[in-house]
C-alpha cells in the first residue's frame, strides 16, 4: 500500500507542473499584479473552504503562529516573483524548473542552522541540482540578421 504522503506529494507535483503552465498564460494576457491579485483570491477561497470542513484548533503558541504567518508570506512574494519572471519574458520551462531549485537554500539552512548531515549521495545531487540550474538558464545566442 502506498503512504498518504507518497500520494499527497504526488497530487501536490501534478498541481504545481500545471501552475507553470497557467501562470504563463495568465501572465501573457495580464500584469504579473493582477495575476498574483487573482492567485491570491483563490488561496483565500480554498482557506474558507478548508475552515468549513476542516475545524481546527486555532489556538498556538505566538511563536507557531508568526512562523506560519511568516511561511505564507514568503510563500506570496516567492509567487509573486514568479509570476514577474514570467511577465518579464521568462519561458515557463525555464522559470518553473529555476525555481523549484529552492530546497537548496532549505537544505543550506538546515545543515548550518539545523545542523543536518548530508551524505555523499546528497552532496553529489546539489552539485548536478546546481549544474543543471547553470544549464537551463544559458539562452543561445540569437542567429544573426541578415542585412538585405
């Protein structure tokens, strides 16, 4: 049997290959303003949805609190950036892959905050994370015009 998580992370990549996609398109036909206005209309739909079956325990420790409160903003801008990058000229494939390079800078986090421990294999997987972050953002050289 597959783990609940397995198949939420799943479900969670699915989502997020197709927001690529969609913040392209969005962003093509609207300001990266506007498209992040809208994005942010919808997390606040699914949050109101999520209250009515959801119910939670809404009281924490200020400390959990600012911490989520932190998250989600980050969690914003790191959207909102995106879709500039995207309105800017950014090709989706290139933007998307980019970005999603960000556990890096969580695992740079957690070894020198956390003090976590990579492994060789892990190590080795940053270094070609790395690489292909260089790859994918080299941009041929545009052919020559020919002058008539």
């Amino acid at each position: 049997m597959i783990p609940a998580w397995i198949l939420f992370a799943v479900i969670a990549l699915v989502f997020w290959g197709i927001t690529g996609i969609t913040q392209k398109l969005a962003t093509n036909g609207i300001s990266s303003q506007l498209s992040f206005i809208w994005f942010a209309y919808s997390m606040i739909a699914i949050s109101a949805v999520l209250m009515v079956i959801a119910p939670m325990h809404w009281h924490v420790r200020p400390l959990i609190f600012w911490l989520a409160v932190g998250g989600g903003t980050l969690n914003g801008l790191g959207a909102l950036t995106c879709f500039v990058a995207m309105e800017s000229g950014g090709k989706a494939a290139i933007v998307t892959a980019l970005i999603s390079l960000y556990p890096l800078l969580t695992v740079a986090f957690a070894v020198t905050v956390l003090h976590e421990h990579l492994t060789a294999g892990q190590g080795v997987g940053i270094v070609l994370a790395i690489v292909a972050a260089i790859l994918l953002s080299m941009e041929p050289a545009a052919p020559p015009k020919l002058k008539s």
